[in-house]
C-alpha cells in the first residue's frame, strides 16, 4: 500500500489494535468532522441544516459505490444491523409453513428475528450445518431449501469463526428459485470488496461501527429497487413520505425508494461520521483494502498455525477466509488468554470458545509482531 494513512490512526502507542470485528477505532478525519459538527451545533444550531441534509446526500452515494448498487433509491440509513433484519422479517407476508434458512453459526441478529416469526406466523427456521462433512458450507445452504423456503438469510462472514461464504453462489440459486436473499454483511462491508449485484442480494445490511470505521447507531440498508414493494411497512413518519418536507400535505405517499425504511429525523451527528469514514475506504479504493486486510490475515493466521501451542479455528483455505483470525490455546484457559492479552493493550475478542484477533488494512505489522511475541510467552 503507497497511501500513508498513519496520520488517520493515531492510536496510542501501548494499544495493538486487533478488534475490527467488534468496533473500530475512527479516523481522525472522522474525529475532525464530529468535532467541527459539533462546534457548529454549539455556535448556530440548525442554521446550517441545508448543508447537513448534502452530507446525507452525498453519504448515500458513497455506500451506493461502496456496495454497487444500482441506485441510491436502494440505500437507506437505518439505526444498526437488528432493526434492518426486522424490517424484512416482519415486511413479508408469511404463509404457515414457510421456511426461513439460516446457518448454524450466526450472530444473534441474524437468528433471534428469525426465530420470533415461529410462534406469531408458524414460520420455520432451518440452520443449515456449515461444518457438514463432505460438502461445502454453501452448499449445506442450498440443500436445507425447500419448495416452501421463502428467504435465505447468511452472514456474509461469520463473527466467530471468520468464514466468508461464496454468496454468489448461494445468490444465484435464490434467484433461479425464487427465494428472497439476504446478507448481513456487517463483517464484510469496509473490510472486503462487496457488490450486490453479483451476489444477486435482495438485501443487505450492515452496521457502520466494525469495518466501515463509523460509529455505532447508523446503518447500511440496501434493498432491491424490485423488492421494495414486497416489505410491508410497520414505522410511519415524516421522513419516509414522498414529498418530504412538506408538511402540510395531508395527501401523503410513501416514498419511492428505500427512503420508505426511514421513518423520523436522520442521526445528522452519525451521518457525518459514517460519511467521512467511507470517504477514506473509498480513498483508498476497497481493493487495496481487501488485500491489505487479508495479508495481515494470512500473517496472523501463519505464524498462529505454526506454533504448536495454538490451534487455528478459522479457515486457511483461500477464498474462505477473511480479516477474521480465531484460534484457541491448547490446555488453557482461553477466556484467560483473553482477558491477560486485553490486560497487555492487545485489544481483540473472545469468540468461538477462543480469542479473536482482526487487523485492518492500516495496522501496522510491527503492532501484529507485538501480539506475535505476547503468544509465544503467555
């Protein structure tokens, strides 16, 4: 990578930050912004306001390059990951005996909504064994959908085990039988190049705190301009009509975009973080970021698999692996390992009965030969 972003991350010098997977510390353009947004608020309120709604503007067209979709009419800005999910778990029109397919390693998000449509509308919910031997995890997907299979809904990337799914093949089949996709995507988007066209997504949604480098309360969600019509709307308010701001009109229709999805007032504060933050991945260009993310991967992941202390729980395989390294120490405590690594100002996670380490494309390996060498004395 040529681009010096050191100046962007001036993270204090005791701290090695492998915790991308979770939240993610922010740039300091973004730094710069939130503080100026905020002294702007301090001295004239809202005065500026026109000025704040071209952000909003202009942070839609970013998450458009940065998924390629077709449109900003299918971006909308949502609180976070859950509420996107609901909205299309309690969009569809639910038949007892439809079937929802999940996989058997999914973040709560992506299990607990599914699981709530049982009791209410006799849905159920399939979890498809990635780990089923003799097949691979995508097609251990496919092959738990049936005639009655409304909706397939994966992480695009696992948050414990950091498996990436090949979603374009999981996608095509959904097209060719007609069953709705959706990808959470909060563990991809930011880190890896993701287009929504090729994995043939009819949703996607992701959080702007973990890879995106945003902060927490704004959200990613995509959905195809085709598919709009299918999700039945259950928040009303200003914002999500479509001759927005104007007040008095009492002959209200919805919007014809996913502006739908966005009931009240925008999170203007989190718009101009998010805003920045994608404007320095675009900078950078997502390959660049996706090659510098999963050569520090390979790094960890070598040197993790090369000692015979530790055992690599994540995939090495290329093509299924991503920013994600989790392992486990053999005979230890690994909740301990944990808490001594966070202890020593190695920031990472405890997941999948073993510690979680992802890096960035900025950090530096020096901070990756910090933790390196803490592994091999701990």
């Amino acid at each position: 990578m040529t681009e010096d972003v050191s100046n962007e991350f001036p993270l204090a010098d005791e701290i090695c930050y492998l915790n991308h997977a979770a939240v993610s510390p922010w740039p300091r353009r973004t730094q710069q912004v939130v503080a100026r947004f905020a002294e702007e608020n301090l001295r004239y309120g809202a005065r500026y306001y026109p000025r704040w709604m071209a952000v909003e503007q202009r942070l839609r067209g970013r998450l458009k390059r940065l998924v390629n979709a077709a449109s900003t009419a299918e971006i909308a800005l949502l609180k976070n990951t859950s509420e996107a999910l609901s909205v299309v778990a309690y969009g569809l029109d639910w038949q007892v005996g439809d079937n929802v397919v999940i996989t058997d390693q999914e973040f709560p998000s992506n299990r607990i909504v599914w699981e709530s449509l049982s009791e209410r509308f006799g849905v159920e919910v399939r979890y498809a064994r990635l780990q089923e031997a003799g097949q691979s995890p995508e097609r251990a997907i496919i092959n738990t959908c049936d005639e009655r299979t409304r909706l397939v809904s994966v992480s695009s990337v696992q948050y414990g085990s950091g498996l990436r799914l090949d979603l374009s093949l999981i996608g095509a089949v959904c097209r060719q039988q007609k069953i709705l996709f959706a990808v959470d995507a909060i563990q991809s988007v930011g880190a890896l190049a993701v287009d929504v066209q090729v994995i043939d997504a009819d949703f996607l949604m992701a959080d702007g705190h973990k890879w995106m480098l945003g902060p927490e309360g704004l959200a990613l969600f995509y959905c195809r301009r085709e598919v709009q019509d299918r999700l039945r709307l259950n928040q009303f308010g200003w914002h999500m009509v479509a001759a927005i701001g104007d007040y008095e009109n009492d002959r209200w229709q919805v919007a014809d975009s996913a502006r739908r999805f966005e009931s009240g007032s925008p999170n203007m504060l989190a718009i101009h973080a998010l805003d920045a933050s994608i404007g320095l991945l675009l900078d950078i260009g997502m390959e660049t970021v996706e090659r510098e993310v999963l050569a520090r991967q390979r790094y960890l992941a070598a040197a993790i698999s090369a000692d015979p202390a530790y055992r690599l729980l994540s995939p090495d395989t290329e093509g299924y692996d991503s920013g994600i390294v989790t392992f486990q120490a053999q005979g230890q405590d690994n909740q301990a390992l944990y808490e001594k690594l966070m202890a020593e100002g190695v920031i990472c996670a405890y997941r999948f009965a073993g510690v979680r380490l992802s890096a960035h494309f900025y950090t530096p390996y020096e901070k990756l030969d910090t933790a390196l060498k803490l592994l091999a004395v701990l």
